[in-house]
C-alpha cells in the first residue's frame, strides 16, 4: 500500500520539496512501465515511513517530468537520487535492497 508519507515531485514542487529542504531527500526516478522500478516501489513507501520526519522520501515520474529527468541525466530507471541542502549526494541506478537504500540516507543524516 503507498505511503502517504511519500512526496509526488514535479517541477512545480521541486524546489521547495528538495532544493530547500533543510533535511535530506530520497528521490525515486521511475516509471510506470518500468519492471524494476514497480518492485522498488514497495521498499520506496516503506522508507517514507521509516524515515519519516528526518529525511523526506519522494517519486518522480520522468515520463511526466521530462524537463527534471533531463536537468538531472536519468538515463535508465529507476534512478535513486539523495539530495542534501540542494545537491546530489549520493546516487544509485536499479533496484537495491531497503538495506543499501536506508544506509544512503543514515550516511547522509
């Protein structure tokens, strides 16, 4: 089940919701179509509640964002950004484990 605690990231809510956050941001790069990106799905929600008040956990659909997934080089999904005060501090690409994606964001808390 989704997690309310996950943010929908779109151009208009970019910048206040990653850019200017004052706490770490876990984006997900996906798609709807994507396989990989349907099975890290789960891990993506379960994070938003584990995290939820000391790292903001959110998706971004690169098929109705294309203007973010270019600004950012996705190339193949899904893609796992960690943005802290605004920049990319860590990044993965394809699915992981909750384990690899929960230790991302602690390293970066």
């Amino acid at each position: 089940m989704a997690s309310k605690n996950v943010l929908t990231i779109t151009k208009d809510n970019f910048d206040q919701e990653v850019r200017n956050s004052d706490i770490p941001v876990l984006v997900d790069f996906w798609a709807a179509w994507c396989g990989p990106c349907r099975m890290v799905a789960p891990i993506i929600d379960e994070l938003a509640d584990d995290f939820n008040g000391r790292a903001k956990v959110g998706k971004l659909n690169v098929d109705e964002q294309r203007e973010l997934a270019a600004e950012f080089r996705v190339m193949s999904i899904p893609t796992i950004m960690l943005f802290k005060n605004g920049e990319i501090v860590d990044k993965v690409v394809g699915a992981r484990s909750k384990a690899d994606f929960a230790a991302m964001i602690e390293r970066n808390l």
